[in-house]
C-alpha cells in the first residue's frame, strides 16, 4: 500500500513538474519605428482599402465581404478600428488570439508600431504546448508583415499615390485671362483663350517659355476659369490681358499626372491632403500645365499634365 501511494506521489510531482514546465499564456509583441508623417500614417493605415496593397497575399471574394486577410494559413480580421490603433482577431481553426495594432507618434515624421496580444490560459497540456507552437509561428508572421507595412506607408509615393516632388519656380513671367461660365469649360472655350493669349505674345515680339497653364474652381454652380502662358518678359496690360508675376525660386510641389478632369482633380485632392500634412502654406492658386494639345488628342485617359502648387 505505502508503495502505491509513493508511487502516487512521484507521478504527482511529476505531472506538476511537467506542468510548469509547460509554457503558459502565449503572448505575441513586436514592433518596429518606420519613418512617416503621423498624419498621412493615420489616414492612410485606418483605410482598410490601402492594407490590400502591401498585404503579402491577395484577397478573395468572400474575404473582402468579411474584412478579412490571409496569410500563411491564418486569418486577420480587423474587428475595430481605433484614433490610433486597429484590433486584430487572428485566427487558424480552434486556434484564436485578439490583438491590437498601435501607432505611436515617435518625433517628427516618425511613428513606433508596437502588435501585441494575449492568449487566453488554459490548463490543458497538449492544448497548451500546441498554442506556444502556433503562436511562435504568428510572431514571426507579424514581424515580416510589419517590414512590409513599414516599407509601404514610409513611401510617400505610394501613401498619396502621386510622386510629388519639391521644386522652385522657374517660370515667373505670367499673362492671364479668365472668364466665367455655369458649366464645366470644355476644351474649346480653354484653346480659345490659350490662342488669344499666344497671338498677345506674338504681336508684342514675346516668346512662350513653357506649356500653357490652366486653373478652374467652381462656386455656388459657376465655373471660374483661368488661363496663363509663361513668357520671357513684362508685357503691359491690355483689356482682359493681365501681366502676372510670380516669385522667381520660390518653393512649390510639382506632379505628373495621365488622365481626364477626374483624375487631375483627384492628384490635387492628394497634393492638398500633402500640403496639410506637413503643415505648410500655399500662397496662390495651384495650376495645371497643359503637356499635352487637348484638342489634338480626344482621349482624355492620355493626356498628360503636369500639376504645381506653390507653397511656404
């Protein structure tokens, strides 16, 4: 009987044993400082559409119904969406974890991204080494998606979709004219004023240094469209004829840009969502430069423009 009951308690401290030795709660922390505008960062990474874009496998069908994202097997869910954080549920059969993704202002244009979760204890011991096994497995998973993440929003290229680049005026030598109308200017009325200001420049023995530029804004349903050709000197004023000067060096952001009206308004959209998240200032009114002759090529998904915005 007394060998029994040692017995008994030998394989008691042992299952014991066995039992601390076992790891618990399996935890998941990593993170990683990437260099981006805290701003941008937030708009951009709280869009769900822009995860699809550096998101190591492509999304099926029934994914995007579900918010979801794949991934080595696994399934990450975005289940909230937070002022600086996303919770993640991640899942893989019976297996499930809840985790947070934090975005931390670091300093200037820098953010710490910290991915962290808990999961829950259990007192099953095969249950327990399983879930150390898989989520070791999600651990390294994060730590690669995380560089990937990281090597997407610290692009600025691919956070605006434009290549915006920082410039100084060139062509500060202006004449403009304008006229207002209650529909969109098509590209008739545009040339028209384009070829009254190029006969201006020719009658007073100017030359055209650069391609035509073109700005519109719209107010309570009326169109306000601007026009203006760069030219090597100061011309006098002459009816709707204004001389226009800019200042020579200053700063301003330049972009190109393939595609109709829709897609240069988008690009400004994004220029602006730029100005704003770097806090700077724009002094005048941004412009089109017409690269390409509009009424030589009706098909607008090829005409080619350049966008400037000038800025402090």
């Amino acid at each position: 009987m007394r060998k029994w009951i040692g017995v008994l308690i030998v394989l008691m401290l042992i299952a014991a044993l066995i039992y601390l030795l076992i790891p618990g709660p399996a935890g998941i922390q990593q993170k990683l400082v990437i260099a981006a505008n805290k701003t941008a960062f937030a708009r951009e990474f709280l869009n769900e559409k822009t995860w699809e874009q550096w998101w190591p496998e492509k999304k099926t069908v029934s994914q995007h119904l579900r918010g979801s994202f794949k991934f080595n097997g696994n399934t990450y869910t975005l289940v909230e969406k937070r002022l600086s954080s996303v919770a993640i549920a991640i899942t893989n059969g019976k297996d499930s974890v809840l985790t947070e993704l934090i975005f931390i202002p670091d300093q200037n244009d820098s953010l710490q991204l910290s991915w962290h979760g808990t999961q829950k204890s259990t007192s099953n011991f095969l249950r327990r080494i399983r879930n150390s096994s898989w989520i070791k497995n999600i651990n390294s998973d994060i730590h690669f998606l995380l560089q990937k993440m990281g090597s997407f929003y610290s692009d600025e290229d691919k956070i605006y979709g434009l290549h915006i680049q920082k410039d100084n005026v060139i062509d500060s030598s202006l004449i403009s004219t304008s006229a207002q109308t209650r529909a969109y200017p098509n590209t008739e009325l545009i040339y028209k004023m384009i070829d009254r200001l190029k006969d201006y420049v020719r009658k007073n023995a100017a030359k055209q240094t650069n391609a035509p530029m073109l700005n519109i804004t719209e107010s309570n349903g009326t169109f306000f469209t601007r026009v203006a050709i760069p030219v090597d000197k100061k011309l006098p004023d002459s009816g709707d004829i204004h001389y226009r000067w800019m200042l020579g060096g200053g700063n301003i952001l330049v972009t190109e840009v393939k595609g109709g009206p829709t897609q240069i308004q988008n690009s400004f959209n994004k220029m602006e969502n730029y100005i704003q998240d770097h806090q700077r200032v724009a002094p005048a009114i941004p412009f089109q430069s017409l690269l390409t002759d509009r009424r030589l090529e009706p098909d607008t998904n090829r005409w080619l423009t350049k966008l400037y915005w000038p800025v402090m």
